[in-house]
C-alpha cells in the first residue's frame, strides 16, 4: 500500500480529518501521520477509548499491506509522536490496547529511542 491508497483510506475511516489532510507528494505522509498521531493522541487525553481503538485498529490492519515508506512514517511520525507527546506519561497503559504488531512497532522504537539517549 502506497501513501495515497492509505491516505484515501484514511479520509474514509476518520472523515473529520480531511480539511487537516494535505495531499501533496507522498513524502507528505509523514506529515499526515502527525495529524493522526495528534488526533490519536487527542483520544487519549479525552480518554475517548472508542474512538482510540479505531485509531489503533486502522493502524494495526494496515502495518502487513504498507510499503517502505509508510511503515517509516508510522515509526517515526506516530509511534514517536505517542512516545515523546502530552499523553507520554500514559503510554505504559495505552500500549497495552494497540494490536500486536503495532504494539512490537512501538515497542521497537521506544527501544530505539531510548538507546540512542544511552549512547549520549
């Protein structure tokens, strides 16, 4: 799946996030992904466990179908804005509602980031 099939998915799934969408070159993604993180992040802080199921769920059943690209922005747009965002402090628990595979990308990154502060 390229930037644009999962952008057109994403526009069907959370409709209240096509004005914010930009759909420009595919390097755009990782932009877009911010606005997702952000509003899954906003699901968090509200405590909106519904909605944050759906975000997570979109997420987990795209991680299998994306290409290179996609998979490095969920990584490095998504995941770190959740690891390193306002709702940081809570991410031990939330973690805990993210699909499996999400949750090994997350988890892989947090890894990541965290032995990069090691290495300082």
């Amino acid at each position: 799946m390229n930037a644009e099939e999962y952008l057109r998915l994403l526009k069907e799934e959370f409709p209240y996030l096509k004005e914010k969408l930009i759909e420009l070159e595919s390097e755009m993604i990782f932009f877009n992904m911010e606005i997702f993180a952000e509003y899954t992040i906003d699901q968090i802080m509200t405590e909106n466990m519904k909605e944050l199921n759906k975000c997570f769920c979109f997420q987990e059943s795209k991680i299998d179908f994306v290409d290179s690209l996609l998979l490095n922005a969920m990584t490095v747009s998504y995941c770190e804005a959740l690891l390193l965002g306002e709702c940081s402090q809570q991410m031990d628990r939330v973690v805990e509602l993210m699909g499996p595979k999400l949750r090994t990308l997350y988890g892989e990154y947090e890894t990541y980031y965290n032995d990069l502060g090691r290495k300082k």
